[in-house]
C-alpha cells in the first residue's frame, strides 16, 4: 500500500468522526458554506487524481461516479437553458455529489475485510459517543422526548426547525443492523457489541424515529426469514434458539424504555392533537404539495425544476420525502440515475448470486435507505449517506 493510499485509507475510515464535529466548524466561500467534513473529501478527491495521473488509468468505480454527476449536473444546466422557472442552489448538488463521492473511494480504498471492518468500527463508536451524550441529556432533562446527540434535542416545541432525528436514527439502524446480521449468521457476538448494542438501542430510543425503528423491524424480519424455514423441517440449531431469545429480550426492552418517556412518539402518531400527530399530518400535506408541484409543468416532469423550486412555492426546503424531493428537482430522469447508483451494489450481488441477507448484510443497508427515504431527505445527510454509500459499495468490493 503506498503513502496516497494509506492517507485516503485513513481519511474514509475516520469519516466518522469528522462528521461529529460537522455542526461545530463551518466557512463561506463564495457565498457555498462548507464544513470540516469537506476539505477531507476535497484531500481524498485530489489524492485519486493524482493516482489517475500517476498510474494512467481511472478506476472503473470513479468514472461510474463521474457519469451519474455529469448527467444529473446537465440535467440542472438544460433546466436552467430551457424555463424561466427552474430554480436551482448549486452549493446543494455540491454537497450531495460529495456525499455520494463516499461510494467509488470506500469501493477503491476499503476493499479488504480488515479495512471495512475498521470503518464500521468506527461508525460504531461515532453512535456509541452520540448514544451517550443523548443518555446524559435525558438524565438531565427528562422532559425532553427527541433527542439526536448534542445535535437535535427538543422537548415538544419548534420540532419544525429540529433536525438530524430521523438522520441519526439511520445511523443507530445500520449499527444495529450490522450486529443483527452478526448475530443471526454465527449465533453469537462478542461483549463489545452487546455492549454496543445496548448502548445505540438506547439512542434509538431517544432519538424517537419511527421510520428507522421500521426499518430495523424489516431488516430483523427478512434476517429471520430464511432461518424459519428451518423450523418446519424440523432443524433448529442452538445458533436460532439464541437470535430469537436475544431478538425478542431486545424489542421487550424496548417497549419498557419507551414507557419512561414523556412523550411517547409512536403511541401519539394516531392522537389527534398530539405532536406526533401533527408531525404525520404535516408531512402528508407536503406530499401532497410535493405530487402538485411536481406536474405543474408536465413537459419538466421529467427533467424537473431545480432543489429550490419547492422552497420557493411552499416555503419548507425538503417536502420529508427524498424521492419526491429529487424528482422535483431532477425530473424523472434524474430520480432514475440517483436511484441506479444507490443500488447498484445490490444488482451487482445480485447478478453474481450474493445478495441473499444471510451471506451479504449489502442488501440490508440498502433496504434501510429505501425506508428511512420515504419520510426524509436523509441520503443527503454526510454522517448517514456517507456511511450508506460507503459501506454498500464497500461490500461490492469485498465481494469481488
């Protein structure tokens, strides 16, 4: 491994602790804010250009990469070209093609078992540090029912201005998920991770996101599948008898750690009045504002409006939905190379016959996107986009 190598090895790998501080540290520069997370992205892009130059040749990842930017940023040109109306803030793209840029480096620099493991380690401490300074907010202050970190925490008011709830209760999911699969695969897992898992499950429930609490049931539901089809023929290993047993004293914990909260979000989602309520309410008004726009001009439909256009008509920056948000933005077409490049991996394991839960977790990472994507804009996120790029092409490269 030469120098450059180990230099982006370590920047991707401790991407999850950059992210920590991205709330901390933020410049302007030419009226495009930028925060600590992007000048390690910004080394690691000059790095593999610099190998580009140096070897002759492009990874294959990185010009896939190349592609779908250019397509989606002609998109945007030929939108501005042809309407008056398409409205577009050129410092978001930007933002979103760099938290995208997370999958063709983890493919070319975390493409050893060791070296992904390294990463999802990290990402693992990064919850457990957030976990816990939720943990001490709510010990000291019981009153409060969402609580991200020192990120987002709110105690019934202004929720509409809070952010990064549902985006760390992704982050919480994939932990959890990765421990999940561990479990249900071999049977066991080692103290650190029982640790682990409590410590994020905690988080998860103070984070009170209710599409990533659904996410995890999904991805613990689809684990389990294939294993209990053991049961009706008759085989039932110890390695089973021990994930159920663990699996249901976890969601029995659960349900007891949520009767300690003052606002209970999923018991008050069907409360008329209740916040939760309002919340589910809200966000159904914006799809619907979201599907109105979308066809207000039928001939963009399919290359869309500009990512200001729905600010600009509704006064809300995101419609709480990321593929109504994108189609709005980038049209059909470009909701359609945004979704090719997120699932890519998973056709690829597909097409070699690797993408079954049980012997590749690709396919469970990428089904938490799909969920947590249809109640937020969270695939934009650096912390949890990053992490899910990163760690599904991760996975394809491991694979190969």
């Amino acid at each position: 491994m030469t120098l450059l190598d180990k230099s982006c090895f370590l920047i991707i790998s401790g991407m999850p602790f950059v992210y920590l501080f991205n709330s901390f540290y933020k410049f302007e520069l030419s009226d495009i804010s930028f925060r600590v997370a992007d000048i390690f992205i910004a080394v690691c892009f000059l790095i593999l250009e610099i190998q580009v130059i140096q070897r002759n040749r492009i990874d294959k990842m990185l010009l896939f990469y190349l592609t779908v930017v250019l397509s989606l940023t002609l998109i945007t040109i030929f939108g501005l070209l042809i309407s008056d109306k398409f409205d577009n803030d050129w410092s978001r793209d930007l933002h979103f093609y760099e938290t995208m840029f997370l999958a063709p480096l983890a493919y070319v620099y975390l493409n050893t078992k060791s070296k992904m493991e390294t990463f999802i380690k990290n990402v693992m401490i990064s919850g457990l540090i957030m976990s816990f300074v939720s943990i001490y907010l709510f010990f000291t202050n019981p009153e409060l029912h969402r609580i991200a970190g020192y990120v987002s925490y709110a105690g019934g008011e202004g929720l509409d201005k809070q952010a990064s709830f549902n985006e760390w209760g992704s982050i919480y999911a994939i932990i959890l998920c990765v421990i999940f699969y561990e479990l249900i695969k071999n049977g066991t897992i080692t103290k650190y991770k029982i640790f682990t898992f409590i410590i994020v499950s905690a988080g998860m429930v103070l984070v009170q996101s209710r599409s990533a609490i659904f996410s995890i049931i999904i991805v613990v539901s689809v684990l389990f599948y294939e294993k209990f089809k053991s049961i009706f023929t008759g085989k039932i290993s110890k390695k089973l008898v021990k994930s159920i047993l663990f699996t249901i004293f976890a969601f029995v914990l659960t349900i007891i750690a949520y009767k300690f909260l003052t606002i209970n979000r999923f018991s008050d989602t069907f409360k008329p009045g209740s916040n939760a309520y309002l919340s589910m309410s809200s966000r159904f008004k914006l799809w619907d504002l979201g599907i109105t726009l979308l066809f207000d001009q039928l001939g963009m439909t399919f290359i869309g409006h500009g990512n200001n256009y729905f600010l600009e008509n509704t006064g809300s920056v995101s419609s709480d939905n990321f593929y109504l948000d994108h189609m709005i933005s980038s049209g059909v077409i470009g909701i359609t190379i945004i979704m090719y490049f997120f699932l890519y991996p998973a056709l690829k394991l597909r097409k070699r016959g690797l993408l079954k839960p049980n012997s590749n977790p690709c396919i469970l990472i990428v089904l938490i996107g799909l969920i947590v994507s249809i109640t937020g804009n969270v695939l934009v996120d650096p912390m949890y986009g990053g992490t899910t790029f990163a760690l599904s092409y991760a996975y394809l490269s491991n694979s190969e």
